[in-house]
C-alpha cells in the first residue's frame, strides 16, 4: 500500500512538472511570435527614416557642389590655377588663397576638395598630402558632368593612397573656349555618413526598450568578395579594418539579410548578422547609391519579456507543485502516525 501511495505521488509530481513545462514553453512561444510583427513594423518604420536620411546627406551634398559649380568667382580662380600654374605669380597666389579659403569652410559631407589637371597632377587640394601628387582618374571615380548631378550613381572603392573605402566625385572644368583644363573632385566623408545612418530614432511608445538596441548601418561591396560599412572609420571587433606595417587589410561582411541586400533585394527575416549573433532585420537595396541598409535588433533582446513571463511561470509552477508534494507527504506521514497510536 505504501509503495503504492510513493508511486502515485511520484506520478502527480511528473506531471505536474510536465504540466508546468509545457505551459512554460507555450507562453514563451506565444509572447515570442507576438513580439516579431511589432518589432518588424518598428524596424520597418526606421528603415523608411534611415533612407530619408540617405538621401538628405546626398542631396546637401549635391546642393553644395553645384553651388561651388555655379560659383563666378570659383570658377575663375580655378581656371587661374589650372592654365597658369606659376605659384610665384600674385594672380595664382591670390587664386590658391581664395580656393583655399573658401573650400575649408565647414563642408561635413566632403574629407577633400581637389583640383587635377588634365595630366592627373593635384595643384590644389584641402588636403595637404595630395597636393602635388599624380592622381589620374580611373574607373573607380564618379565622373559626371554639371547637368547630370541629380542622376550620378557613386562608385564604392577602395583607395589605392590609404586603402580605405572611398568615393570620389568629379566633374570637368572648362574655359571660355569649352575647352576642358582639368577636374574639380571632392572625397566623401563617409564616416559622417555612416554617423548619421547610426544616430539613434526617437523613443515610441511600445518601442522605447528597442531604440538602444537597433543597429542601422550601410553597406557597400568594394569588390566582387569584399562587402564593408560605408565609412572611414576603423571599427573594432572582429570585422576592424587591421592596419599591419602601413598594410590594411578590410575584412568582408556577411549575412542573410546583406547578402539579399545586396543581391538588389529587400525583405526582413530572423537571421545571423555579420557577428553571427542571431537577430530579427530589415534589409533595402537602395539603387541610387548602390549600397545596402540594415536595420537589425537582437533577438535576445526582442524576447527578454517572453523569456521572462516564461521563467516566472515555470519557477512558479515548479514552487507550487513541490508545495503540494511536500503538502502530500505531510499528510502521508499523518496518517502513518495516527495509524499507528490507535
């Protein structure tokens, strides 16, 4: 009889943890598939603003080189410096200083402002390290001209001076005859570009705990197998650019979501980033810069609340479940020893 009361409260205790499991792992599951639409239509949201900011930067760049385009006073300087060319002569000396003014004003688009002439020699440049250096331009160079500045596609590149990912703008510059002198060019600065991608959103309603937790950021492809972050900056972590001997070597970026992206699609999916940290993303091609843009929120994040409800759930469970156990036994014992004094 009493192996058979142990027996049946073993059974009772089984199934109850059993019980609790599974109601633990089916809350998990259905908090879990709760929170995935609602965070998509975040990250959704934040994608569409991200582009917004895109083409902003683009366009105030764009707005400001057709100002320098258009500009008598630019265009009459840099003719000076590209036909005369002797730096003793007032006339160029006045022609340098008034360029050399005007194009280090505040310009947080640009990392430098540069005249070539038609051989590829750089007389003029805000950076001081170019300046009489051969710098023909090459295939990798966004080369348009004046009335084509609105429909430009830019060429994602790796530089051959500093190894670096760049994209160079440049448009030819011509005399009173039509007849071309040389290129004026400007290096983006793409560390602002990829600071301002990053910037946090504000906070939303149901989506405050998320904001610090997003990851926006672009991509570009350098090459047929190289894939990294539009921007200058260089990153820690596995995926840093590693400067070895003057040598630096970009390692390539990988995952479901900048894969599609780049392959000219857009969609949002449960993936591994390029830190092989699972996350839920969305993914844009954006075809008049030819890069990607990724918003991404690690699941662990997005499933901390269900995490949580289901812990607090089983570990209640499991307390009541040894209570009533312990409950049982007690009154087994009871019995036993009020059995045993009559």
């Amino acid at each position: 009889m009493q192996r058979w009361q142990h027996r049946f409260l073993s059974y009772v205790l089984l199934a109850c943890l059993s019980c609790t499991s599974f109601t633990a792992f089916i809350t998990y599951i259905s908090l879990r598939q709760a929170a995935i639409q609602p965070t998509f239509e975040f990250l959704t949201e934040v994608t569409q603003v991200k582009i917004e900011q895109s083409d902003h930067w683009f366009d105030q760049l764009k707005t400001d080189f057709k100002a320098d385009l258009t500009d008598i006073q630019v265009k009459k300087y840099a003719g000076v410096l590209l036909t005369q060319r002797l730096k003793t002569n007032p006339e160029y000396q006045q022609a340098y200083n008034y360029l050399h003014k005007h194009f280090n004003q505040s310009y947080q688009q640009r990392l430098a402002t540069s005249l070539i002439t038609n051989s590829g020699m750089v007389i003029f440049s805000t950076d001081p390290n170019q300046e009489g250096q051969y710098r023909p331009l090459q295939n990798t160079t966004t080369y348009f001209k004046l009335e084509n500045i609105d429909d430009f596609a830019p060429n994602f590149y790796q530089s051959a001076t500093n190894q670096l990912p760049m994209i160079t703008l440049a448009t030819p510059l011509f005399d009173q005859s039509a007849t071309r002198i040389g290129v004026l060019t400007i290096d983006l600065n793409l560390s602002d570009l990829d600071q301002w991608i990053r910037q946090p959103m504000a906070q939303g309603e149901n989506t405050g705990q998320l904001v610090g937790e997003m990851e926006s950021y672009l991509v570009g492809g350098l090459s047929l197998n190289t894939n990294t972050f539009v921007s200058q900056n260089i990153r820690g972590g596995e995926n840093k650019i590693n400067i070895t001997k003057d040598v630096i070597s970009i390692p390539t970026l990988k995952s479901n979501g900048i894969n599609r992206a780049l392959g000219m699609e857009n969609g949002q999916g449960l993936y591994l980033n390029y830190e092989q940290i699972p996350v839920l993303g969305v993914y844009r091609w954006l075809p008049a810069y030819r890069f990607a843009l990724l918003v991404e929120v690690q699941q662990g994040k997005v499933f901390s609340l269900a995490r949580f409800r289901a812990g607090q759930l089983f570990v209640g469970g499991l307390v009541f479940t040894l209570a009533a156990y312990f409950g049982l036994l007690l009154i087994k014992i009871w019995f036993q020893i009020s059995s045993s004094t009559r």
